[in-house]
C-alpha cells in the first residue's frame, strides 16, 4: 500500500503530482466529486459571483495600500508635490494618502480601483439579494444562508463607511460627526456607547487607529469567515434552478464544475477585475486633496456620500423636527430617522424568510424558483422597499437636486417626505396589479 | 458538421491572440511603472490584460470545451433518524448533562462570570461621558478669537456677516466653535432675558448643528438664516438661532458675550445648553 508504483510509463508531471498528494491526503475522491459536481447555468447566478470576485479585488488592492497608509492623526505639515496644500497643517493620515496618490507610483490607481470594487462591491450584493430575494430562493432551507449573506451584506456596508473614513479629509469627517450624533441618539447608552468606540469626545485621537483595525483586520476575518460558510452551504445544499425543462425539485440541472463552470467563472473574475480597473483608471474618485483635511469647524458642501450610505443620510434629512421630552427624557430627533428607521428595514430584512413563511404558511422545501410574478405579494413588498430606498437616496443628495431642477431645498424636501410614504405604495399596488395579471394569463396559456 | 473543424481552429486562434494580447499589454504597464507611471494609462493597460485574458478563457470554455448539460439528484438533507438519535445520546448522556443539573447549572453560572470578567476591558475603550457632554471651553472672560487664535475685533466684521470664534487658547475647539455675526442692533428680537447678550448686534451661536452636530456653514444673509450643509437644517438668526426649517429641533444655543473697550470680545459665560446633538439624558 504504502510503496504502490504510481510512475507508470506515460504520466504525467500533473499525474504524479496527483499521485503523491493523494498517498498522502486520499484527496483524489473528494476532488473528483467536487469537479462533477453540478451547477445550474443562468447569468443571475452570476451576481453573487461578481461580489465575491470585487472582494477579491478589495483585498488584493487593500494589502497594497496598507502598505503605505498611516492610521495616525497626529499633525504635520504638507510639504508635498501637490501645491494648493503645501504648507497645511494636515493630519499623518492625510500626508499618507496624499502621498500615495500623488508619489507612489500606481498608487492612485490602486486607490481608485480600491474604492471602485467597494463600490461596486455593495451594489452586486445588493442586486445578487434582489435575486435571491424575488425568486424566493432564501426559502426552506436556504433561510440559513439568507441570515449568512445578510451578516455579509452588513460587513460590507461596514467596511465601506470605515474605509471612507480613514483618509482623515473633510468629508469623512463631516461623516463620522453624523455617525458619532446617530451613536449618540441609541436609547439611554448612546453617549457611552459613542464614547467607548471612538475612545471620547469627537473628535478624539485614537479614532482612526480605531477604524484602521475595524477596516482591515476585524471586518475582513469575519467577511472571509462568513463567505467561506456562504460557499460551504450553498455547496453542501446544491445550487437551486429556475423552472422549465428537465428541472424538478428532486435534481439538479447544469453542468459540471470542471471545467466548463471553472472556465466562465475565472473569466467572469478576470472581466470583473478589468472593468473595475479601467474605472479606476479613468474616473477619478474621492480626491481627497479636492476636499482638504478634516478640520472639525469646517464643512465641505455638497457633502455625498458613498451610494450605499445616501439612504441613510436621505433619511436623517426627511426627518421630522421632533425631540419630545418624556418624564424628563429627550428623545433626539435622529432616533426615529438614525435608528428606529434602520433597526425596522434591517430586522425586516434578515428575519424575512421566517416572516413569509409564517403568513403564507408555506414550510415546505424549495429547489425550483419562483418567478416574480409568482409571488405577487412578495414583488409588491420588495418593490415597495425598494422605491422607499430610491427616495431615501434621492433625498440624500437633496442640495445637490434642488439646485440641478430649480427647485427650493425646502420645497424638494416637503415633496420628498410625502412621496417616502406614497410612492412605495404606489409602486406596490401597481406591481401586484401586474403580478396577479401575469398569473393569470400563464395560469390561461396552460389550459 | 463538416465545417465545424474550421471554426474551432479560428475560435482557437482567436483565443490565442487575445492571451498574447494580455502579455503585450502586461509588458507594456511594466514599461509604463518603469518610465514613471500614468494612472489612466495604467488603468487602461491592466483593463486590457485582465479582460483580453478573460474574453479568452470563456470563448475557450464555450467554443473549444464539451460541457453537457447533465441531472444530478438532490439528496434529502436531513440524516438517519438513528444517527441523528445517536448523536444525540453522544452529545448527552455520556457526558451525563441531564444528570448532573447541578453541575451544568454551576457550570454556566462559571462561565456567565469568566465572560463578564473578560468582557470589562471593553470599558478601558472610552471615558464615561460625564459633564463635558454639556459644557465647553467657554467661561466667563474669556476672549473671542479667530480659528489662528488672534482676538477678533467689532471692527473686523462689516454688518450682515460672520466669523467662526473660539476661546482664546482652545483655536479650532469642536465643542466650543462659535458664529459671531453682526445684524443691525434693531431688528434681534431676541427673549427679554438675553438683552444683554448681544451687544451692538453682534450676536453668538454654537456652531455645532443641534441636529447631527456639523458645523453650521451656510449663512443666507438676505433671510439671515444659518444652514447647516449636512441635512439643510435653517435656523432664525433674529429669533435666537430657533429652527425654521429642517430636521433639526432645538435652537443653537446662544453664547452670552460683552463688547469690550478695545473693541474685542469677551464670553460672559458658557453656553446655556449643551451644544450639539441631543442625547437621551440630555435634562440630567
């Protein structure tokens, strides 16, 4: 057993390289199972593959940043090439990144294509979610890896705002002062809660370091963590398919893993990848030297954030001016719009296929997709959400609107809070409307 | 089927090209980094290496590869009732949870205890806020200065415009950042008990939004209105900083100050109310 001859006449480096893990690993069977296994072909599989690959990116072009970036508010003075700065007082994290965009070679470009993959990151999983979420894959027993792709979504958002925060310039700033208030608002802890994460009072020292840690240590390990188990049930559970053809709840139809499935996919990871960079190499992001260093009394206007964020400051702009006080507790005007308004969509959000199933009844497993249309209740809650988000992002660059269409802020913003309510139930009366029309006219063809 | 052999030799030829594509433009980004790099340039060069590459390696899979579509069959995932029963036995008996009530209470009881202890150090991350949420560097006497910390002067602010101040020797204070701005003296309509406060005209609000605590930058001269940029939160100068318009709720708390005989400025206090955002025990 031990000394089998496996150097045959006619094998090969690959055969004996094989050969030799195997007598020691007995790696061969299991290898050979996973490169026949099968997986469905529909290019809205493809989302969650996209994200996974721009995490790819993020950490490969992360590692290089680290490289050069210091978590450091400590003041120096800029004396760089860049001229319109030289000479500010500019904290160690500005002088870092300012150098690595403008005397690191490629180091620009790293940052571009660092911040673009995020980006694009956020916006494949939300979109692979929207998938998941209408064709009702996260049904039984996918609810499991709903709550792990939720986790992963939240990981994501995470490490979006912390990363937008390291450079220490203007805008950041301003978006950690929006966050500490937001901390600031949780019932009866939030002062000590927004003490303890940002170590005091903003703006405080240990911050960045903070973040820093947070940005490529902690929210890293626990998205590799969380991905790889992502990957292992949705390995372990087999790929759900859409209906039509030979496609039964009881099988699987697509192709093999290797090499068809390989093949398309490191191609789709290589696709990613060039797209992002010839972004990041021709459309400039977050230029930090236009915004300057952050100074706690100053404010760069208009101040956007990132996509994924605008919701939120669309939401903490719509809110209501109301701060009661209750038996001699102020309730801040940013717990309902900063807290209660996340808390309610998030929660909703994770727990959603434990809530369906209990109002359709429905324990049942399912292997083959609904379409939208099939769950018309289902497409007008999702679409309702959804249009509540659009809104929310909208009013998040209300300013910035208002002066594009002519409009008073003020005007815009009144317009806005009327439609946060109206237009999400608008668009689900219409798309359940269309649903139930839809069904029906399927349920006709078939007769 | 007779002209398929043709095909496949162009498609294969095709791929081809396009690896060889991705080695020139991998050669050429190496020849850009080494004469001093470009970032679009680069950018575009990577693009090229990355995609070429990929566009050949999925024409290669789809074109030039046999990849059947196939049935494999689901398998139920739950296991064997007797297994499942097994491991439960496994898990339980021969530890003897259920048995030792006792030991499994103490236990957890070790653990709750061992994690309350390791937790505490969270508590080294911060202070516990205590009463600098509610006061500021501001006291009485203390001088008006500008953000380089030299004393802002009545003379230096023409009507109808304002000056971001600080107490001298804390220059570029968040907490204690303060508008100075002059209007003409007749038309504050400020609450009885602030006459005083405002001098000449020349009145002082925190600068912090009441809202989610930016610096309130904007000033609408005409309306003599504060906006804050982040979520256009407005406030009346006239009426004591009150909010007329936006999310925020509480007025910008006024900064009680004195015109001196050489023309600078002195606080005659703190702010009455914290400044900033609000906070649940914010009344106590």
């Amino acid at each position: 057993m031990t000394d089998r001859p496996r150097s045959d006449a006619g094998a090969t480096e690959l055969d004996r390289l094989i050969g030799w893990l195997d007598e020691r690993t007995g790696f061969a069977e299991v290898a050979r199972g996973a490169l026949r296994k099968v997986f469905p072909d529909h290019w809205s599989f493809l989302l969650g593959e996209v994200a996974l690959f721009c995490y790819v990116v993020l950490v490969a072009t992360g590692v290089f940043l680290t490289f050069f970036f210091a978590a450091d508010s400590r003041p120096v003075t800029y004396d760089g090439p860049y001229v319109p700065l030289r000479g500010a007082q500019v904290s160690a994290a500005f002088d870092s990144v300012m150098r690595l965009s403008f005397e690191v070679r490629a180091g620009l470009l790293m940052r571009q294509i660092h911040h673009w993959a995020a980006v694009v990151f956020v916006a494949a999983i939300v979109i692979h979610v929207c998938r998941i979420f209408f064709t009702g894959a996260f049904r039984r027993p996918r609810e499991i890896n709903w709550l792990v792709g939720f986790g992963i979504l939240v990981l994501a958002l995470a490490a979006g705002f912390t990363g937008y925060s390291l450079p220490d310039d203007l805008l950041s700033g301003t978006g950690l002062r929006i966050f500490y208030s937001v901390a600031e608002a949780i019932p009866f802890i939030g002062p000590w809660f927004a003490y303890l994460f940002f170590g005091g009072e903003f703006p405080t020292v240990e911050l960045l370091g903070r973040l820093y840690v947070f940005h490529i240590m902690l929210i890293p390990a626990l998205m590799i963590g969380g991905i790889t188990v992502h990957l292992a049930i949705l390995w372990i559970q087999k790929h759900t398919q859409y209906p039509g053809g030979r496609a039964r709840e009881t099988n699987v139809v697509g192709r093999h893993f290797w090499p068809g499935q390989v093949f398309r996919s490191t191609g789709l990871f290589l696709l990613t990848a060039a797209i992002i960079a010839v972004v990041g190499g021709l459309v400039q992001i977050n230029p930090v030297w236009v915004y300057g260093p952050f100074v706690p009394f100053a404010v760069s206007s208009p101040a956007q954030p990132d996509w994924y964020i605008g919701w939120l400051e669309g939401a903490l702009r719509l809110g209501p001016n109301w701060e009661p006080t209750i038996l001699g507790v102020t309730i801040p005007s940013l717990f309902l719009p900063g807290i209660v308004v996340p808390t309610v969509l998030f929660g909703g959000f994770a727990l959603w296929p434990f809530i369906e199933a209990r109002l359709s009844g429905d324990h049942r497993e399912h292997h083959i997709l609904q379409w939208p249309w099939q769950a018309p209740a289902r497409l007008a809650i999702g679409s309702a959400v959804l249009t509540l988000f659009v809104v929310l992002t909208i009013a998040g660059g209300n300013d910035v609107l208002a002066v594009f269409l002519h409009v008073g802020v003020e005007e815009l913003t009144q317009t806005l809070r009327i439609l946060a309510f109206v237009a999400p139930l608008i668009v689900a009366a219409i798309a359940y409307r269309l649903a139930i029309e839809r069904r029906r006219r399927d349920a006709e063809e078939e007769q | 089927m007779s002209r398929e052999p043709v095909r496949r030799s162009r498609v294969e030829w095709l791929v081809a090209a396009l690896f060889g594509l991705t080695a020139l433009a991998g050669v050429g980004l190496l020849l850009v980094y080494v004469l001093g790099g470009q970032t679009q340039v680069e950018g575009v060069l990577l693009a090229i290496a990355l995609g070429s590459l990929g566009v050949g390696i999925v024409l290669w899979a789809q074109d030039l590869m046999v990849t059947p579509v196939v049935v494999e069959e689901r398998h139920p995932y739950g296991s064997d009732p007797v297994i499942a029963a097994d491991l439960d036995a496994t898990l339980d008996e021969e530890a003897g949870f259920t048995r030792r009530r006792l030991l499994v209470g103490m236990l957890l009881t070790a653990l709750a205890g061992l994690a309350a202890a390791l937790a505490i150090p969270v508590l080294s991350l911060g202070p516990a806020p205590g009463r600098e949420l509610f006061t500021t560097a501001w006291r009485p006497g203390k001088r008006l200065v500008g953000a380089d910390g030299t004393p802002i002067r009545a003379t230096d602010i023409p009507i109808d415009s304002l000056v971001t101040v600080f107490p001298e020797g804390d220059a570029g204070s968040a907490d204690s950042q303060t508008l100075l701005i002059r209007v003409p003296p007749g038309l504050l309509r400020l609450d009885p008990s602030r006459a005083s406060w405002a001098p000449e005209g020349y009145v002082a609000y925190s600068k912090v939004c009441t809202h989610a605590g930016c610096p309130v930058g904007l000033y609408r001269a005409s309306e003599r209105k504060l906006i804050c940029p982040c979520h256009q939160s407005t406030f009346d100068v006239l009426t004591g900083a009150t909010p007329v318009f936006g999310p925020a709720a509480r007025a910008l708390p006024q900064l009680p100050i004195r015109l001196q005989d050489d023309g600078t400025f002195v606080a005659d206090g703190d702010f009455p109310e914290p400044v900033g955002p609000s906070f649940w025990n914010q009344t106590s």
